[in-house]
C-alpha cells in the first residue's frame, strides 16, 4: 500500500507553531494563548499527543468536552490543528488490566509505567486500543474544518523500539515463517551450522535476548528489521482507520532524523506528509552540518516534495547532560534551514513552556517569563517575518548530488559485535561524506540503494555493507549512463543473510569498480596510516583495505604508510561517460574533502576552491524562480558572490551588488529566475 498521490496539507501559508498542551492549563490561558498565538503568525499547533488518559477517563467513557472547546477557541482564532490521535502513550488503566502490553528488554525485564510511550509494539491488546481510540477522534473531530492533518501516536521507537516480550518473541516467528516459508529455510539463512545453532521447531527461535556469547548475526540483522515493520505494522493500523474514516485528510507521523531504528523509506510510503523533530545541539557548533544531512533525507523519503519540520526547540531541550540554550538568532538560522532545504514551515515543541512534569525546563515558544520571554519575543518576531517566504511555499531543492541511505547496512554493520571493526559507523561514515559535499558547496539528497537516480550528477556511497545484486545492477545502469558513482569502505561484503559473498568484497559491486578486496586492514585505536594522494598525505585512522585491481581501474592515491604502503586506497573505474570510484579508507575529514574535490571535478559539478563549514547555500525552485538560501551559521562575517540583482526576500526587496557580506546568523533568500542550474554561491575572492 503505497501512497504515490500524497493528500495535500491544506494551509495557505508556511506552517509555524508547535505543539499545545493545553489539558495542561486552565481554560483562561487558553485564550490569551490563542491571542498570543496570532501575534506570533502561529496558523498551525499539534495536539492533544499524550492526552488520552484526559480524554478517555475510564474503559469506554470519553470527556470529549474539553478539546471540543480547545478546538473551538483555536478555530475561532484562525490556528488550524495537526491533531494527535493521542495513542503515543496508554492511560494507566489500559496498562493496569493488561500488564501484558509493558514492553520487555533484552534481559527480559519489564519496563514500568510512569513516563511515555509504555507498550509493547505487537501487543494484540495495544493494537486493537490504538485502533479504537484513532477511530473515536477521526469520528469526533476528523470533519472539523480545523482539523488539517492527521498526526499518528508520537516519534515512533523513541523509548522503545525493540521489545522481548513473549508476544514480541511469537510476533518475530511468524515474521520469520512468512519470509522464510519453512525452518529449513530460516536454517539456512541463519547460517546455523556455526557454532550448533540448528532449530527443530519454531519454539525454539527467540529474539536475540542477551546470550552467552555474540550472537547468531543474521538473527540480529532480522530481528532489527522485524522491529522495524512491527512498529510500521502499528502505524499502517491506525492509517488505515484514519483514510476508512476521513480519506482526505493527509497523515504523518513526526520522525526523529536519521534514526538507526526505523527504516522511514518504509514509513514514509504509506503517509502523506513527511515530518521531522530536529534538535541540532546548540553547544556543538558544527551540528548545522550533520542537520543539512537529516533535512536531505526527508525531503527526499517522498521523492523531493515539501516536508515539515514538526519540532525543534526555541532554545535548550532538557534531555542532554548539560543543555545549553539556543543563542539570540541561532533559532532562526536553524529554522530558515530547515526551510531551505524543502520544510514547508518550522515548528517547535512545544507551544508553551510547561511547569511541571518531565519537561519543565525544556524550552517553548512562550517561556516561563510569557510575553516577556526572550523566546516569545523571538519566536514572535521570526513568525511575522516568514510571510515574507510565502513564495517559497511547494518550491523543490535542487541538487545534483545524492546519498545512499540503506537501513540493512545500517542494521547489518552495527547490530553484531563479530565485525573485523566496530570503528566504522555506518552514520560515523555517512556523515563524513556528507560533510565534505557540505563543505563543497553542495546540498545532499538520499536515495535507496536501489535508486531511482533520475536528476544526479553523482551517487555517493558511503557504505554498503549488505548489497543484493538488484543495488548493485541499478548503481552501474547509473554509471553507464555517465554518472558517477563513489563507494566507501566495507561495502558489497555481504548479500542479505549476511553471508559473504563469493570471492568477497566487493561482491557483485566488482563490475562497477573494478577492485577485489583481499582482506580489510582496521587500524588499531590511537594509530593513524597514511594514504598518499597527489604528492599530499591523508590521515587513515580507522579503516583501511588490501586492495587489488581487477579490471581496468585506475589508481587515484596509494597507501602511504604500514603493511600496504603502495598498495591502491582509492581507484576509478571508467563506465562511458561515467565512472565507479572506491575509496578503501576511512579517511580523515581534510583528505575526505580532498578526494571529493576530484569527484565532483570528475562529475563536472562545481566546488568551492574555499572552504567555511559556516556557509551553507542551498536552492529551491518553482517553474519560475530560484529561491537561493545562503547561510551563515557561525559567529563571524562571511563575504560570498551571489547573482547580481537578486531580490532578497527577506531583506524587503534589498537589490544586492554581487558580492555579499553575511553577518553572524545571517539569511539571504535570494529570488532569480529559474535558471539552467542553480546559482552556486563561492566564498568572495575580494578582500577589500
Ligand atoms: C520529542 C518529543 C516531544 C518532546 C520533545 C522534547 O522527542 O516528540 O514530545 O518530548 O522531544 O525535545
């Protein structure tokens, strides 16, 4: 059940709000709330997400009226609602009858109730509640012309993505028996010869709780992407119940970023609306680059269209160690971001700061001090001043660059401890590359592993420990074509058992690259080797690779240092106009950026000759115009080059002279016309 014609969310405007959480309030500061609301240009808030408990009082007895009057004061204020269908965590009664439903860990404990999102994701009990509570709201409310989108239960596998309970153990079984038919099949997937694990009755089989010793690693691999469609299974339930009742009210369900544990290719096909929470660390000053990375997956989960940036905080969020508030402009930079790369509006959570419970020094739009609060004062000024980007509304990013995101090699190259190292990090990785594109100048989409490609220049790979040969078919068609494609370390190692291919890595990615890989080479914690590109050396810190040539591939840069001094570490292999590179290494991030340098060259896409991670410029354009969007995250001026001009939408009509100064946070949204590709905006060479 895919969703190919997404519903669209009906606002005329960029969204902005957040969630509201008003069966935290009594009924005056609904009002003032609802008046503050309009000062701040919020046309959209979230709610009720944890109110069943308030709304369903005992087994079968609802008190609807308090979010009817809710829904009433907000519509008559013009804010239309994202409604919750307040299954993100159970009433204590539901929990209290059936003790059944508490998810268990991997040491077979039971988690307690007493903080959110208590339940086991195959509970019967869970599922068949979670049906009837989002058939009671859509029946209740899912006509109110208020209500403009559905938003399913909250940030799915937060808390608890995995569970290994009994019923989770009888779910993971009959998950296996439906994808290996028999247990002669589930044999020999598993590989069980290895170290006596041959079962002879499914009774047998259990979820990978904690062992004696590593663990069967094809039972790890299943059993995460079991979890994965067990929680995707929960979300189809009350999708189908929302479109049974209101077919065309669009639904999301807010995802977490680049989040290990649910494969959102998967979630995303059957919603409408992709929706992100993002929390980028305000005291890493950095974290604006491994967010450009988040943003490029979402906008591209549905193939470009607009997403929406569901949650960020006004300032600090109160679940890291130590959490430092969002300095004056920093929200804005993050949100116009966000925008710039496809979010169609920027929410928080939440509305306003609450005073007790878990969340009391997290952040709001509204702050403990009200209207006088530093956030409201800036949430409310950035609100009036998103009009100005009503244009940008629908418009698509343009890039020509794209990013494998595969969940298996995630799963498969983390899941287990038996790996030649647990250094590698499929996010580790995939963030470095990313980051040198960023650093480039490029904007990142993601794709599948199995494409499409329609649009890139280049398919950067940075891992792809589990490849099937359909991935490795798609990715050469791509490079036949005159792409070009780049794969990163300990990619094409295993085929979706998890077992190796045969002749091994590269397995059936060798025709695209023309390498075999004799043995991975790790590089113990503290040593670095060195690979030798162009007369210049590049830290290898982590990983490296005995690499031989097979066919027709050229050496990019060698080893420098160790065991395998003058062996390949990079290497192309030409297809036509296009060409496969493998980089063998991990390579530190100077050297990272030195190879995608000649990549990009490779490709004939541009590259900025400086660099300044704070810059940041990214394109969206409708038939008409390119809505350039260049960013200075840091804390000091940057000068760029832009089209001379060009309409800064939110400078008011500001006509720019071709070289522009960028205070400290500072946004530019430029508008041009469409042109054949996108402005590329370059550090200015003029130093006066
Ligand atoms: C999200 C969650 C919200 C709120 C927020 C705080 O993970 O969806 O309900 O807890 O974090 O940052």
């Amino acid at each position: 059940m895919t969703n190919a014609t997404p519903r669209p969310l009906r606002l005329d405007a960029l969204a902005y709000g957040g969630d509201y959480n008003p069966d935290q309030w009594p009924e005056e500061v609904w009002h003032e709330d609802v008046r503050l609301m309009r000062e701040a240009g919020v046309n959209l808030v979230s709610l009720p997400v944890f109110s069943w408990p308030q709304l369903e009082v005992s087994p079968g007895e609802y008190d609807w009226a308090w979010l009817d009057r809710v829904i009433e004061v907000l519509w008559a204020g013009g804010i239309r609602i994202d409604l919750a269908t307040a299954t993100a965590t159970p009433p204590a009664w539901l929990v209290r009858s059936h003790p059944e439903m508490l998810p268990w860990d991997a040491d077979g404990r039971r988690l307690e109730f007493g903080s959110r999102q208590a339940y086991c994701p195959s509970s019967p009990v869970w599922r068949e509640h979670v049906a009837r509570m989002a058939r009671a709201m859509a029946e209740r409310y899912g006509e109110h012309p208020a209500v403009v989108l559905w938003h399913v239960s909250n940030e799915y596998g937060d808390h608890v993505a995995r569970c290994w309970c009994p019923e989770s153990a009888a779910h993971f079984r009959r998950w296996l028996e439906e994808h290996y038919r028999d247990l002669d099949g589930l044999n020999e997937a598993w590989g069980v010869n290895v170290w006596g694990q041959r079962y002879t009755a499914w009774e047998q089989v259990e979820p990978p709780r904690r062992a004696t010793g590593p663990v069967n690693p094809t039972q790890l691999l299943d059993f995460e992407r079991f979890s994965s469609d067990a929680l995707l299974e929960l979300f189809r339930i009350e999708v189908d119940v929302l479109r049974d009742v209101t077919p065309d009210l669009p639904v999301t369900t807010n995802f977490m970023s680049l989040f290990r544990e649910l494969d959102y290719w998967r979630f995303a096909e059957i919603e409408d609306l992709v929706t992100d929470d993002a929390y980028p660390d305000p005291a890493d000053p950095h974290a604006h680059v491994p967010a450009a990375l988040n943003y490029g997956l979402m906008r591209s989960l549905k193939g470009g269209r607009p997403w929406l940036l569901l949650e960020q905080a006004a300032s600090a969020v109160s679940w890291r160690a130590v959490n430092v508030p969002k300095a004056p402009g920093r929200m804005r930079v993050d949100s116009l971001q966000a925008i710039a790369h496809g979010s169609d509006g920027a929410m928080f959570f939440q509305w306003r700061q609450a005073r007790y419970g878990q969340e009391k020094f997290h952040s709001a739009m509204l702050g403990h001090r009200g209207e006088q609060s530093r956030t409201f004062r800036e949430t409310a000024a950035f609100g009036r001043e998103l009009q100005r980007l009503a244009a940008v509304k629908g418009a698509r990013v343009r890039s020509r660059v794209a990013l494998v995101v595969d969940w298996d090699s995630w799963w498969g190259s983390s899941a287990t401890e038996s790996l030649p190292s647990q250094r590698l990090g499929w996010l580790a990785q995939a963030r470095a590359w990313h980051g040198a594109l960023h650093a480039l100048g490029h904007a990142v989409d993601a794709v599948r592993a199995s494409g499409p490609f329609d649009g890139y220049d280049l398919v950067l790979v940075p891992n792809l420990y589990v490849t099937d040969d359909a991935q490795a078919a798609a990715l050469e068609a791509f490079a036949a074509s005159g792409g070009t494609v780049v794969v990163g370390p300990f990619s094409g190692v295993v085929d979706p058992t998890e077992k190796v291919h045969p002749g091994g890595a590269p397995g059936p990615l060798r025709g695209l690259l023309g390498v075999e890989v004799d043995e991975p080479w790790p590089v113990p914690d503290g040593a670095a080797e060195q690979v030798e590109l162009a007369g210049d050396r590049i830290d290898a810190p982590v990983w490296t690779e005995w690499v031989e040539v097979a066919d027709e591939a050229s050496v990019v840069a060698r080893y420098a240092t160790g065991v395998l001094a003058g062996r390949p570490a990079v290497t192309r292999r030409a297809h036509g106009a296009g060409g496969g590179w493998y980089v063998s290494a991990v390579l530190a991030d100077e050297g990272l950026v030195a190879i995608m340098r000649r990549v990009l060259d490779d490709a004939g896409l541009p590259a900025r000759a400086r660099i300044d991670r704070d810059l940041e410029a990214v394109t969206r354009a409708d038939a008409e115009t390119d809505y350039t969007f260049v960013l200075n995250h840091g804390a000091h001026e940057i000068v760029v080059d832009v089209p001379e001009d060009a309409e800064d939408l939110l400078g008011g009509g500001d006509r720019t002279t071709g070289r522009l100064v960028l205070a400290p946070l500072g946004v530019v949204v430029l508008a041009t016309p469409r042109a054949a590709e996108p402005p590329f905006i370059t550090l200015s060479e003029t130093t006066d």
